[in-house]
C-alpha cells in the first residue's frame, strides 16, 4: 500500500472515530454539568492538564524513537527493529515511575494549586487525582508498542482501539452519571476499562509482532545508541518549552481565577479540539508517510509535497479559525446556555494562535519527520519562557485575555524562526517564499472573516438551531468560494485536486 493510501485510511478511520467521540462527548460533558456541576467538571479538567505537563518525563524520547524506526520498517529489517524496540521498552518503564514519582510528590501541594473548589472537599480531590494519576502511568507499559505501528504507517490501528475504548468508557460512565451520580465512580469507571484496554492491547500488538516477544534482540551499537541520545536531549529542550507554552494556560487559569473558569474554557476547548481532530487527523496521518518520503525522495520531491502540505494547512486550518470564532458562542448558547459563554476577545484569541498553531504544525511535523531537532533546541525554552511571564503578568492586570495573549506571542517566535530553519536543513533554499506565501493566506483569511463577519450580522438575527445552521452553510459556502477564487490555478491546488480525482476514479 502507498504512502497516499496509508494517508487516506489513517485520516478515513480517523474521522470516523473523532465523530463517534464528539457526540458522545458532548452528551458526557452535559450529563456531568447536570448531575455534578462546573466547579467538579473544572477540578476534572485541571487534574487532566497537571497530568499532561506530568508527561513531560517522556522528554521526547517517542519522537526520536519513531524517527529512528522510519528507515529500518522502510527496508524491512526486522532484527534492527526488535533492538530499537527493546530499548524503547526499558525507557517507557522507566517513564513510568519517573511520573509516578513526581505525581505522589506533587499531591500533598494540591490545595495550593486549586482555586476555588467549590463544595468539593480536599480528601476527595485527592482521592480522585491519584484515580486519574494510575491511569496516567500505567498508559506507559503499552503506548511505546504504537510506534511501530504508526513507523508502518497503519496509525488507523491506534485510532480504532482508542475510539472502541472512548465509546464504552463514555457510554458506561453518562449511564453511571445517570444512575449514581459519582465523581469516585465516574473516574474509576474510566480507569476499569482503560486498563482493560491496555492488557488487550498489549496481547494484540504481541500478536500482530510476534518477534516483540522474543529474547534474542541484539543490542545497539554506540553510534546507534548515540544518535538517539542526541535527539532526545535536543527533544528536551522542545518539550519543556512546550510544556510551558502550551500547557499551563489551564494551570494558570485555575491558580489565579478559579475552577469553574477552568471549566468554561473547557466547553470552547472541548468543542474546538473535538473538531479540529478532523483537521489534526489529516495533518497527523501524514507524518508517518512523510517519514517515509524523507527515507527514500529527493529533496525536490520532499519540497513540492511540503508546499502541498502547507497549502492545505492555511486553507483548512483558515477555515475552521474563522467558522469557530463566528459560530462557538451560538454553539456554547444552544448546548448550555447563554451563561456558559466566554467574551468575544477571549475567543479572538484563541483562534489566533489556533491559525498560527496550524503552520507552526506543518513546520513541526516536517521537522520531525527529517529528524530536524538540534538547531532550534533552545526555541521551545524561550518560548515557554515568555509565556509564562507574559500571561502571569497580564492575567492579573487584564484577566484571562492576558493568558492568550502570552500564548500568540510565545506562538508567534515559532512561526517567524522555523522556517528558516526548516528551508536551509531540509530544502537548502531560503525562506523568503515561506513568508510571502504567509502573507498572501493571511491576507486571503482576513478578507473573507470581513466578509462573512458583516454577512452574519446581517443574516443571524437570533441564535436558534435553523440560524445556526443556516450561518454554518453560508459560512462554508463563503469562504471555500472565495479560497477557491483566489487559488485554484496554483500547483498546489492542482495538485490536491489531482488526489480527489483519482480517488473517485478508483471508487467508480
């Protein structure tokens, strides 16, 4: 199978699996609010985030690993893999009791970190965090088996397991929320099948690899040894400023505002991350067959595809920035009413550096797959940095504007210094072009959120089910009728659609 096919299957299964989680989601989130509360929602929602900068401890080491298995898989080396994945192995157990370590130190500290609670007393905050820790940890002794599937190319196996495991865990706790209202039960609910999940999936990759299993793995040599060190060090660097960029708004939030602001922006963040899923997956089940174009293409061929991959990017990643700014607070009204929503600046915000975030996705998924991870090491760090001090110092003077405001700074570093990096290591060529092209699209976008911000206005007198409906088409016909007005006798276009129809002639 192709590099295009495994694309396809991987963004096919992905999209699939992200429409059954988003409405069973949506239900779940409801029945929670309705049974629990926001403050309990928003303690929820804190403890996931605290538990994904606690992952922190992985330090980049998957990455580096799903590089190095690009080449052997590509030329079927069978016993190279087995040794990479051996090693992989010994590293992920160690993860695991790293994070477990840091995570029972960290919970005497909870009080300090929580903000308003609500009626929730301490012992059960606690209680529950560990709930939520176990499940954190013990993901570690399976998730570095997926790196060979997903070196393969066939991440839609990955995507099936998680969507079966969402649907019976959401299915099983919205029926215990309805039953007994819990949050012991909700969370232990979740953990009882995920660990389920995890022995079943450790069986199945066994299975599907028997030579996984086997005793005889040669060891790596020292160059070999070395080379995954050095990227994981640079990777270090990358995931602590990462962390600090992208992970502590929810963090900061809840130690300077409160729980139930937390869990606000959870409703936005649930619903834009839900559906930028079907973005992500399509930029995500690339990267894979991007390793693979790196392994065995020229540069040329690797530079026409990146310009392809950009395209789609500013165009899908445009599209739904402007369709989520007009559309989130009639959506937020018409799920959980009007006293659920957030202030239009603060969703400006955000969808700005959702846009920027959705280049800096290309860039960063481009790199990866080139193993391109030393020459900006110290990026991620000053981002993080800045951050941190800008959303800390603005938060208390202009609230939780203040904490998306450091973030599109922050943001903006990536997208101004990557390129550069990206063009000279990977193509050879300057990045002029890069930011020409960044201006056109910018350009382009803005017009048509003029154009169908004035239009809504104009159209969408009262937030209804019909309205919002009707705004969506109008907003989906708008926008890709503008883009295509604008690109569609450009290579890249040419080139996508080229995909679309040969993927129809093969269906005739």
């Amino acid at each position: 199978m192709g590099r295009v096919k495994y694309a396809a299957k991987n963004i096919t299964f992905g999209w699939i699996g992200n429409i059954t989680t988003l409405l069973l989601g949506a239900l779940l989130r409801q029945t929670f609010i309705n049974h629990l509360g926001d403050a309990l929602l928003g303690v929820n929602d804190y403890y996931t985030n605290i538990l994904t900068v606690l992952s922190l401890a992985e330090l980049g080491i998957g990455t580096a690993f799903n590089f190095s298995l690009y080449g052997p898989v590509a030329r079927n080396e069978v016993e190279k893999v087995k040794s990479y994945m051996g090693l992989y192995k010994k590293a992920y157990r160690t993860i695991a009791c790293v994070i477990a370590l840091i995570g029972t130190a960290i919970a005497p500290f909870l009080r300090y970190l929580v903000k308003e609670p609500g009626s929730t007393s301490w012992r059960d905050i606690t209680v529950c965090y560990f709930i939520v820790l176990f499940n954190t940890v013990s993901s570690y002794f399976v998730a570095y088996k997926y790196s060979l599937v997903n070196a393969q190319q066939k991440n839609y196996i990955q995507t099936n397991i998680i969507t079966i495991t969402k649907v019976i865990t959401m299915s099983l706790q919205i029926l215990g929320l309805l039953l007994i209202p819990s949050f012991y039960l909700f969370l232990i609910t979740a953990m009882v099948v995920e660990l389920a999940q995890k022995i079943f999936v450790s069986a199945y990759l066994d299975r599907m690899y028997p030579y996984l299993k086997e005793k005889n793995v040669q060891k790596l040599s020292k160059e070999e040894i070395g080379e995954i060190a050095g990227q994981t060090k640079a990777l270090v660097f990358h995931k602590v400023g990462d962390m600090a960029r992208l992970q502590t708004d929810t963090i900061i939030i809840g130690a300077f505002i409160n729980v139930t602001t937390v869990s606000f922006v959870g409703h936005y963040n649930y619903v834009i991350s839900s559906v930028s899923n079907f973005v992500n997956i399509i930029f995500n089940s690339v990267l894979s067959s991007f390793g693979n174009l790196i392994a065995t293409e020229n540069k040329e061929k690797q530079y026409k595809m990146f310009r392809v991959y950009r395209f789609a990017a500013c165009w899908i990643y445009g599209f739904s920035a402007i369709g989520f700014y007009l559309m989130l607070t009639p959506l937020i009204t018409l799920w959980l009413g009007a006293s659920h929503t957030l202030p239009d600046i603060v969703i400006g915000c955000i969808m700005i550096d959702y846009y920027f975030k959705g280049e800096r996705i290309v860039l960063s998924n481009f790199k990866t797959a080139a193993g391109v991870f030393e020459q900006d090491k110290y990026l991620a760090l000053i981002q993080g940095a800045v951050n941190l001090v800008i959303s800390i110092v603005l938060v208390q003077k202009i609230g939780l504007t203040g904490i998306y405001v450091g973030t599109i700074v922050s943001g903006m570093i990536a997208n101004i210094t990557k390129p550069f990096i990206i063009y000279k290591v990977c193509f050879g060529k300057g990045a002029l072009d890069y930011f020409k092209e960044s201006v056109k699209y910018v350009s382009v976008n803005l017009a048509a959120l003029v154009l169908l911000l004035f239009m809504q206005r104009m159209v969408m007198t009262s937030v209804s089910i019909l309205m919002f409906i009707a705004m969506v088409a109008l907003i989906t016909v708008g926008y890709n009728g503008l883009f295509l007005l604008v690109f569609a006798r450009c290579e890249e276009f040419k080139y996508v659609w080229g995909l679309v129809e040969e993927k129809v002639k093969m269906k005739r």
